[in-house]
C-alpha cells in the first residue's frame, strides 16, 4: 500500500481507520479472507483507483439493482463463467444473496429442509420471511482418518431422501457445500432424488466461487452438480472485494419453471441498499474475467503448493492430501486445515494459532483442535515458504503431557457435533417471532438462562454456525456446553460479557 498516506490528526482520532491503516502497513501475512490478498491479485494500479470508481447511478454506470446496460452485460458473462441461466451482483455477501433466494425459491411462510450446520445468515432470512424450518440430519462422515479435518458431517442423498420424506410439504432443500472446512455434500445425487420429488434444490456456496474454474480438479461447482441455484462470496476465495457476492440460477430451474428469472427484479431492491458500491460489483466483474483466464492456472499452482507444504510439515502435524487415487472429491483441497497427527497432540494447536499470529500470519480460524487457512489463489511462493518455516519453529509438542488437554478437547467436539447434528429443532416461539416480534426481552447471566428461551442466535463464530436458534430453549446442556467452550477461548455472537438475551 501507499506509504506516504497522512497519518491521522491525533486530536481528532480516526480510530477504525487507524487501526486499519496500521494493518496494512505491518507487512503481516494473509491466510484468510478476502482472496485479493490486499489487492495484490488485481491489476496493478486499480486498488489505488477504487474511490475514482465508487459513483452512483449515472448515464454510463447503469443501476445495479435494475440492470439494463454495461451491469447487465457483467451479469451476463458472470452467468456464461459460471454455467448459470441468470447470475446478479450483489454487494451485501451471501447474507443478502441467501435473503434473495428464499424469498424466491421459498416465499414468505414455505418450508425449508435444512441442516443445523447451516451459516446464521440462513437462520436469520428464514426468519425474516417467516420461513418454517424443517430438519435435515447430515450423516456423511469421511473416512475415519479424514474425519477428523472438519467439525460436522456433509449431506447424503439418503439423508435428503429420508428427512424429504419425513416432510412431505417441504418442496425446496438447502444445503452449504462446501462447508468452512472445505467439505463437499453428494451434490450430484441429491439434486437427482430432489428433482425426481419434484423439489428445488439450494445451495448455499458461499466458500465455493472458485470451483467451476477446475473442473475435475476441485469438486463440481453447485450448477455443474445440478443445483437449481446458489449463492456465492466472491470475497471469500476469489480477488472480490468484501461483500461482493453472486446469486446464480440454474438454466434447468429456469427453462422447468421452478425458478424466475424476472422475479429477481421485484426481490433484490427489497433486500439490497438502492445504492450498491459500484467498485464491489466491479471487483466481480474483474474477478470473473481474470478466472475465466488465468483460474485454472492459479488453481493449480496454489495445489502444487500445497502438496509442497504438506510434504514439508513438521512431522506432528498433518494435512490432507490434494487427492487421494480415484477416490471422488468429497472436499475442497484448497481449503487449508491443519491438525495434529497423533490426537493426543490437538491440545497444541490453538499454541500454534498464538505462535503463527506471533510471527506475523493471521490465519482464517482456529477452532478446538485445528486451525483453518484460505491460501488466496494468488498466494506467493515466498508466502508459503514462511508459513512452512514458522509451523518448524513451533516446539513439537508432548503427547504425554497434552494427553488429557487433548481428549478433553476431543470429548467436547464430540458434544459439539452432538449440538449440531443429533439434536431435533423444537421452538418455544418461532425464530422469527424470537428475534423480532414487539415483546419483552431480558438480559441474563449465561449460567442463570437455563428454561429460558433465546431471543437471539447463539453462534460461535467463526465457523458462524449457530449453536442455539432463536425461540429455541436453553436447556442445562446446552448452557454448560457454552460456558465450556467460552472457557476455552470460542467466542460466540449472541453472548455479551456472559450475559444473553431471553424471552421474558
Ligand atoms: C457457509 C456460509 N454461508 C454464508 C455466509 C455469509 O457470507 P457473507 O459474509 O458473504 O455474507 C458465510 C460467511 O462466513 C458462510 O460461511
């Protein structure tokens, strides 16, 4: 970045940008989100020229919301990148693309089958929109030594048949694929039993924009799979500035009818700001195109870095393979998860978080027993040779002495997959109602909430997904699991200073 910016008039604090400013001067290394990696991914000179393009609605710009021209022409190519029927712009992440795909595909009072894994964006348009959620159990573990690279199982298509079945009023699925740790639902064959129920398959691909440019590569992208839509965050893997997101409609959905087009016109002004940051979109647009020539070179280049670094790994650690013979692809190798290989050691990886913060590399997340990176497809080689020269300088830890720490650890993981995925859906009151019908709220201790309802999602964060829905009970396990994880360094939206907000 420009160094020679002016630094702040210190009487006169600028305490947001300050502190951003610093950020960007500290040279720090990135291993998360967004994929521009600073800018470094774009052409140069455009980073230094974003407010030169931050206008309105003017002759030449056209109108994001009501797209007639050179917006529209940029949606257009999205849809041919993308294999889509009709892609959007939106400059309000997937959070406002998921709004928009509900209130299509759903509508005000639908039914909706979805996993407890769900991101809270899913949870707060349901409720927003009135939507009744119906529970999808997900059963499809990896095999047992992958198992333990993410936190949660991916959906079936035995799963999707069995919980359709059980709710035969529900005639639109969601699933997330890939999930934060890179896994994959069974995309192909669920859309077969969706559509052969004459159901509307969604998929919330928020982590998955990069797919559709390796194909074969990276596991099939929602549209190849045969989803009838999905949303994307261009910012989470692509060079998309923060906030820039797709809504793709598949051409299946939309030449069978289940889907409209035209629809989109009336919902997005509903959901969007009637004034849409222009350099967003253009970050889409500019990202689309410098995928569609130069993705699959980047995508296998960051591949072959990672085979580099998992080869070189200190020996107690491991990560997984980019693939593993014919095996199809049931996550996303570009998602970078690390953990320790001998389960008595995970008790050391939130050390390795602080160490690797220490030595100046912020990672995407650490959870309870491993830590989360997103290599930009436009990572250097000079980046990967630090981040493996910094995991070979964390002391390799004891498996003695961390054994208990670790199953401690793993015993509550395996509460939290029982949170996630084990446990029905039942409201005292619906989220909707929960979250914002008039009423009286209280404030209360977190250990004195038990029998109460919440009034808000309860959602470690990241991964972002909600332990407690809104209008769902707080029973006693679910308020001690919370204190457990709180005690071990999780932070969860929904708790403020150990206090949550309940139905009085
Ligand atoms: C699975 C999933 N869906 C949706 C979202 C919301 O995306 P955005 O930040 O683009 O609004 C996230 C954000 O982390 C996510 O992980």
């Amino acid at each position: 970045m420009d160094t020679n910016l002016p630094e702040p008039a210190e009487q006169l604090p600028t305490p947001l940008l300050s502190a951003l400013l610093k950020h960007a001067r500290s040279g720090r290394q990135r291993w998360h989100m967004p994929g521009h990696l600073g800018g470094l991914a774009w052409p140069a000179g455009l980073a230094e020229n974003l407010a030169a393009i931050d206008v309105t609605e003017l002759p030449g710009t056209d109108d994001l919301n009501h797209p007639a021209g050179v917006a529209q022409q940029a949606m257009e190519l999205a849809a041919a990148a993308f294999g889509a029927g009709h892609s959007r712009l939106l400059t309000g992440g997937s959070t406002l693309g998921l709004q928009v795909l509900l209130a299509l595909a759903v509508g005000r009072g639908g039914s909706l089958l979805v996993s407890r894994t769900c991101h809270q964006a899913v949870v707060h348009a349901a409720a927003l929109l009135d939507i009744q959620l119906c529970l999808l159990t997900q059963t499809g573990e990896l095999p047992p030594d992958l198992s333990r690279f993410s936190l949660f199982p991916q959906a079936t298509a035995a799963d999707v048949i069995r919980d359709l079945e059980r709710h035969p009023r529900c005639r639109t699925v969601l699933l997330t694929s890939p999930d934060y740790y890179g896994s994959c639902a069974e995309l192909a064959a669920i859309a077969e039993a969706v559509h052969a129920r004459g159901a509307c398959l969604l998929v919330d691909e928020a982590h998955g924009a990069h797919l559709a440019f390796a194909p074969g590569v990276l596991p099939a992208a929602a549209l190849a799979a045969g989803a009838d839509a999905c949303v994307q965050s261009g910012h989470k893997t692509l060079p998309v500035l923060t906030g820039g997101a797709w809504l793709h409609l598949g051409r299946e959905a939309l030449a069978s009818g289940r889907l409209d087009a035209a629809a989109l016109t009336r919902l997005i002004p509903v959901f969007q700001t009637s004034s849409p940051s222009f350099p967003i979109a253009a970050s889409l647009d500019l990202a689309r195109q410098l995928m569609a020539l130069t993705g699959s070179r980047q995508i296998r280049l960051q591949l072959e870095h990672l085979e580099w670094l998992r080869q070189s790994l200190p020996d107690w650690l491991a990560c997984l393979p980019s693939r593993r013979g014919a095996e199809p692809l049931a996550r996303d190798p570009l998602r970078l998860v690390l953990t320790a290989r001998d389960s008595r050691q995970v008790a050391a990886m939130p050390a390795l978080a602080r160490h690797l913060s220490a030595d100046g590399i912020d990672i995407e997340f650490a959870d309870l027993t491993r830590l989360v990176l997103i290599p930009s497809l436009w990572q250097s080689s000079a980046n990967w040779q630090l981040l493996s020269d910094s995991l070979h300088r964390f002391p390799v830890p004891s498996a003695g002495g961390l054994a208990d720490a670790s199953s401690q650890l793993q015993e509550l993981e395996t509460r939290w997959l029982r949170q996630l995925d084990k446990t029905g859906l039942s409201f005292r009151v619906s989220p909707g109602d929960a979250l914002l019908a008039p009423g009286v709220r209280a404030s209360c201790r977190l250990e004195t909430a038990a029998g109460r309802a919440a009034a808000q999602a309860l959602v470690p964060y990241p991964p972002g997904i909600p332990l407690v829905w809104p209008g769902e009970v707080l029973t006693p396990d679910r308020v001690d699991f919370l204190r457990r994880l709180l005690d071990n360094n999780i932070s969860i939206n929904g708790i403020d200073a150990g206090n949550v907000q309940v139905l009085a």
